[in-house]
C-alpha cells in the first residue's frame, strides 16, 4: 500500500533537461504564468499564438483580414482578380507583351527596307538617324494603337470552339455577315494604316501621296498623285481584308489548348520561327494577288482619288497597272517586306493571346471563407456562360487527376458537419452530364443518318427497336441500357440542348434554321412531321422512293409551308422535260450540299471538354482504388462504367459511318489552327485509354461492381486487352 502511494505522489522537477535528456520522444507541457509565458515567447521571437487567434477570428466571421499596407501581402493582394477576370487579365498581358515588341519589331523592319550591300556604313547610319527621328516615333505610336485594336478584337472574336460550316452555301453566309462586315472593314483601315507607317519609314518616292511635279505643256510645278504610296496603302487595305477572310475561313480565332503544357517563354520561342515563316508565305501570296488585281483593275480607285483630292496624274512616269510598272524589282521587294511586318505584327498580338489564354489555372477544390465557394472547382465546373472557365476548370480537372496527390484528396474528402461526398458528386456528376450529352448527340445524328435526313418519331423507334432486339440476336446499341435522361431526336438536340439553341458546346452543330444558308436536310432535321404525312413513322410507302430535295418541285413549298403532300397515286407525273433541272437551281443545291466530313467535325468540335473529363474521371477513379479511405467513388462506379461503355459504342457506330474515320487534309503553313479536324480521334483515343485505366487497376474486383450483363462483356474484353 506504501509503495502505490509512492507512485502516486506528485514530484517537482528543477527542470525538465535532464527528463528530456532521457526521453527523446517526451514532450514537455509549460503551466507557468501566462504573462511570464507571453514574455518568454516574444524574447525568442515566437507568435504563433496571435496568429491562432487571428485564424480563429477569419474562420468564425468568415471574411479574412486586410494585410498592413506596409506588407508584401498587402499589394499583391491588388494583383488577386476574381476567376471570372482572369481571361481579361490575360488579354490584357498579351496586349502589352505585343507592345513591348513592337520597337523590337520596327527595328528590324527599318534595317530591312533601307538594307544597303554596296553601302554598309552609309546603311547603319541612315537606320539610326531614322530610329530616333519624330517620324519614326509618330508611327509607332499609331502602331501601339493598332496592336491596341487588333487585341481587343482578339478578345472580342476568339472562340474555343470553332465554327465549322457544314456547306459552301453557310460558308458563304459567315464571311457576308453584317458582324463580320465590320471586321472586314476595320481590318482594312488598320492595313492602310500599318502600311502608311511603313512606307513613311521607307522614305524616298513612298512617302508621301502627292509629289511636285512639272507639266509638259505649260511647263507649271503642281501637285500630282504618288502612285507608289497609293499601291501601297491599297495593298495594306487588300491585306487586311485577306487577313479577316482567312481569320473566318481557316478558324484562325479559333484557341485550342495543348496537350503538354509548357511555360510561357518556351513555347513563345518555339512558336516564333513559324509566325515568321507563316507571314512571309502569306505575304508573298497576298503581294502576287494584289499585283494581279491591282493590273486588271488599279485604274479605278487612281483616277477617283485623284479626281477626289484635284491630283494631277504624271504622264511622264510608267504607270503601276502595267506589266513594265508592276516588274519593279525595288517595289515588289518593299511591298514584300511591308506585307511581311504587317502580317507579323497581327500573328504576333494572335500568338501571345494564345499563350496567356490557355495557361493553366489552379482553382481551389474547397474553399474555408464564403465569398470564395463561387470559384472552387465544383462550382467552376458547372459554369455556363463563361466558356473559357469551364473548359480552363476541366484542364485542371485533368492535371490534378493524375500529378496533385493533396487534390485528390481533398475531392475524396467528406464535408463536416454532415460527412458527405460534395465535392466528389459535383465533379463526377459534371462529368458524366458531358459524356451524356455527346452520347446522345451522337446517336441522334446516327439515327438521322441512318433515316436519310428523316427524323423517326420516339415512339415509333422505340417499338422498332424492341421489336428488332425481340427478334434478332445481333447486338446493337438499342440493345445496351439507356442512360437515365431519355433520348432526343435531333430536331430536339438542335433546339434544347445544353445552354440552350446557341449554346457554345453545341454551337457547331446547331445551325440556324432559318437562316437562308442552311441545307435543306437540315430543315428537314429539325422540323416536326405531319403525322398524316407519308414520311412519318419508320415505315415507308412502297409507292414512294428516296429523292434528293430538289429546289423546283412543288413538294419542297408544301413541305415548308407545312401542309401534307398529295397521294403518290394521284399526283400526275410532270413530263420528262419538267424534271431536267437547270444550270443555276443544280449549282445551288451542289452548294447547300452537306459535306460529310463537315459534319463529322462539327460533331467533334467541343470534345477537348470531353477528353479532359475523360482523363480526370478514369484517373480519379483509378487512383481511388488506394486513395479513397471512405469509399465515396464506388457508390459511382457502376453509373461511370455504364456511361464510358455507352460512349464507347456510340463512338463505335459513328466510326463506321463513311467519311467518318478519313484523315483530314494537311494544310500549308497557316496560323488558322487545324487541330479540330482531328479531334474525333483523339477523343477515341481518350475514351479507351479512360477505360483501360480503370480496368487494369481494379482488375478482377470488377466483377462485384452492379452492372449489366453486356457493359461486363465489353468491360471483359479490355480485362482480356482485345480492344
């Protein structure tokens, strides 16, 4: 009894040196006086206790505390902009990134035009006097307000899905759109004015539009009209109207994001010596283009300007819209040179915006304070009308899937008080909304297809179906479960889809159909049948056979008007000489003509958002098979399994339709990017890499996952690697 009080009598230590001498894992608790304590820790310089309690204070009212204005953290506070700015930030680093430039620029532009070879010494020193003169500074200030213009329009136009005509006649109605018109018309007056700059630092007979001349009769000094400045001011507006019709024909606002990311400078580097090669072809193009157009036609706009501004025409000078005017080699060598600084400087302003745009940005996956929960991941996922930051969200999506082992973390993570799975359920419902809708999209273009451009009823097609699955045994895309969202017709696609008629994920193959430039095929898509008319249902009338459209029957109006046709058996047929169409009514229907391959891109032209669900779904799932400590993915798994599977055959059956798996044409040097054309194989290529990735971690466990019997058949065969 002794020896328990003993141990449990207390003891004072002198100190506790020799204990932890002793100890190496003990640890020491400090009851001193608090204010002896508080002294002790602001002599060595600890406050971690203000800083506690400063914490605690931000958590309970939620806001955060202003830093001192003498602090770091005080003006780099000035630099946080909300996520929703973060492109008009950018936009604006790559504006004045293109300024900076555009000295650099302009030097090598002055050397350029003055380059002397028999006369070196005389040459440097003509380029400095001019780079220091008022001239020289004057343009460069109208050449900052045009690089000013040219980003704004940059922001204004730039599309992260491109907008893919589908036939001649669409295209057509794009480049003559009033928008588009005025895009033109700018264009134009900035080439005038980047060509006026340059032909005032080229000097000699460029530099002005009138000069002195003498006429021959009275012998009397007046002002005549400078041709050489005229051509190239005249070229600069041809080469910005060639520079806007391009930017609309070759997608070149179109923004497409690397599959490897790389720093700002690296890639800035790399992608120099092709801006320089692609301005040089392109101004070469658009000099021979402009020569030829400026011999057949340059008389017009000589002698209105000259009549307009009372400029003389010198007789004494050959004439530009000759053959022995236009083989000058000193003015085919300017205009070469000029077209090539003017070409340079807009896929300058076009290439940074690039850069900036598609850099990376990390959102937060959950946020402690209030006023930031808008611009956590889950909720940037689910953004609608700013496209960019959805597709900038689903890119980090990606990259944290596969190299932020914390991230990943916190999207496995439950929510206290309540311990639920948000953060996981809104990232994975997300992502499956994605691959749904390109899911049905791309079975209602098969059924279109599959009707020649006539859209079966939903009712009538699902008795055909279950009919077709009673009776035959072959597998079919019917036959697998649908998803829980019912199938749309494409009449339906077109008009409700995600974001509504216009919406950006659908804007490619959502065409307007009441624009005069849309197909025929189209307008039949869309628009709802007559259920008296004989196209309804599926089953056809052995009286009637597939015609194309053809723009002079009478059927086309009465379809359109929407009254029903007249029996096959009491319509009399016209006289063979009615039916030969003529010359004008066959071009236009070659025009309004789908082009296949058109529209197997434009189905595509949203999938980068599909491939980087792809990637940061598989790789969330597969890395939760050793991360997920409260299993919150496999509640999911099966409906994910379901949805790749779905996908996966949808992608399938398109790939057998023709024109549907030709390669694309490769395209001369251009800065109109071209990646779109080939992203229906890339989002294949992702959707098995997707599926492969969870079937070879998970492996044989899959076999206890609820799925269906087919889904387990064709998930077997990526087990068995037969895919």
């Amino acid at each position: 009894m002794a020896n328990t009080d003993f141990h449990l009598q207390f003891q004072d230590f002198e100190d506790g040196q020799g204990f932890t001498e002793n100890n190496q894992d003990a640890t020491t608790v400090s009851i001193d006086d608090p204010i002896k304590s508080r002294k002790q820790r602001k002599a060595t310089g600890n406050a971690f206790e203000e800083e506690d309690s400063d914490d605690k204070t931000e958590l309970l009212s939620g806001q955060k505390k202003s830093a001192p204005f003498w602090t770091f953290e005080y003006y780099q506070t000035l630099f946080d902009v909300d996520s929703h700015q973060v492109v008009i930030w950018r936009a604006v680093a790559s504006i004045a990134w293109s300024v900076l430039l555009l000295p650099v620029t302009s030097a090598v532009f002055v050397l350029l035009s003055r380059f002397s070879l028999f006369h070196p010494i005389q040459w440097i020193s003509e380029c400095t006097s001019l780079l220091t003169a008022s001239s020289t500074i004057f343009s460069l200030v109208v050449l900052c307000g045009v690089v000013l213009i040219t980003g704004l329009f940059n922001l204004e136009f730039y599309t992260l899905v491109p907008s893919i005509p589908c036939s001649r006649m669409a295209l057509l109605g794009t480049v003559l759109h009033p928008r588009q018109c005025v895009h033109s018309l700018v264009y134009c007056t900035m080439g005038m004015l980047v060509m006026w700059c340059a032909s005032v630092t080229i000097g000699g007979r460029y530099s002005t539009l009138g000069i002195p001349c003498k006429q021959s009769e009275s012998g009397e000094v007046v002002t005549c009209l400078n041709e050489y400045h005229l051509f190239l001011l005249l070229a600069g507006a041809f080469m910005g109207y060639s520079h806007s019709f391009l930017g609309v024909v070759k997608n070149m606002y179109y923004v497409s994001f690397q599959p490897i990311q790389q720093y700002k400078y690296p890639r800035f580097k790399g992608c120099l010596p092709m801006v320089v090669k692609c301005s040089v072809i392109q101004s070469l193009y658009s000099a021979r283009n402009f020569a030829a157009l400026y011999f057949f036609f340059g008389y017009v706009p000589k002698t209105w300007i000259s009549s307009t501004l009372h400029l003389q025409i010198d007789s004494s000078l050959q004439p530009l819209d000759s053959l022995t005017g236009l083989l000058d080699f000193s003015l085919l060598y300017h205009l070469s040179i000029s077209g090539t600084f003017l070409y340079f400087t807009w896929y300058l302003t076009v290439l940074l915006f690039r850069i900036y745009v598609t850099e990376a940005y990390s959102f937060p996956v959950q946020s402690t304070f209030t006023e930031d929960a808008e611009q956590c991941l889950p909720k940037v996922l689910a953004e609608t009308n700013t496209l960019v930051m959805k597709f900038l969200a689903l890119q980090d999506l990606a990259l944290l899937s596969q190299h932020s082992l914390s991230r990943r973390l916190e999207v496995f993570s439950l929510s206290q008080p309540g311990g639920h799975p948000h953060n996981w359920n809104a990232i994975s419902r997300e992502c499956m909304s994605l691959l749904s809708e390109l899911t049905q999209r791309l079975l209602a273009h098969q059924d279109a297809v599959a009707s020649n451009g006539r859209v079966k009823s939903q009712s009538a097609s699902i008795d055909t179906r279950s009919a077709s699955s009673s009776s035959s045994g072959t597998e079919d895309v019917s036959e697998t479960p649908r998803l829980s969202v019912p199938l749309r017709t494409p009449g339906s696609v077109f008009t409700s889809s995600v974001g509504g008629m216009h919406s950006a994920l659908t804007a490619p193959f959502t065409p307007d159909v009441d624009s005069p430039f849309s197909s025929p095929a189209i307008r039949r898509l869309v628009g709802q049948q007559e259920p008296r008319s004989p196209w309804f249902g599926t089953v056809q009338s052995p009286h009637i056979m597939r015609r194309g459209p053809k723009l002079w029957s009478a059927s086309t109006e009465s379809q359109s008007n929407g009254s029903p046709p007249a029996s096959p058996a009491t319509v009399p047929s016209p006289p063979a000489a009615n039916q030969k169409p003529s010359f004008l009514a066959q071009w236009l229907q070659n025009r309004r003509e789908q082009l296949p391959e058109a529209s197997s891109q434009a189905l595509f032209a949203d999938s980068q958002a599909h491939i980087w669900a792809l990637q940061g779904l598989s790789h969330l799932v597969a890395a939760s098979f050793s991360e997920d400590q409260f299993g919150v993915v496999q509640t999911t798994l099966p409906s994910i399994l379901s949805c790749l599977v779905v996908l996966l055959e949808a992608v399938d059956r398109h790939f057998k339709l023709p024109h549907a798996s030709s390669k694309p044409v490769r395209t001369v040097c251009s800065m109109g990017d071209s990646t779109y054309k080939t992203l229906r194989f890339a989002l294949r290529a992702a959707l098995k890499t997707a599926i492969y990735k969870i079937t070879t971690t998970f492996g044989e466990h899959l076999n206890a996952v609820n799925i269906s019997t087919e889904h387990r058949k064709r998930l077997q065969q990526f087990l068995e690697f037969k895919e």
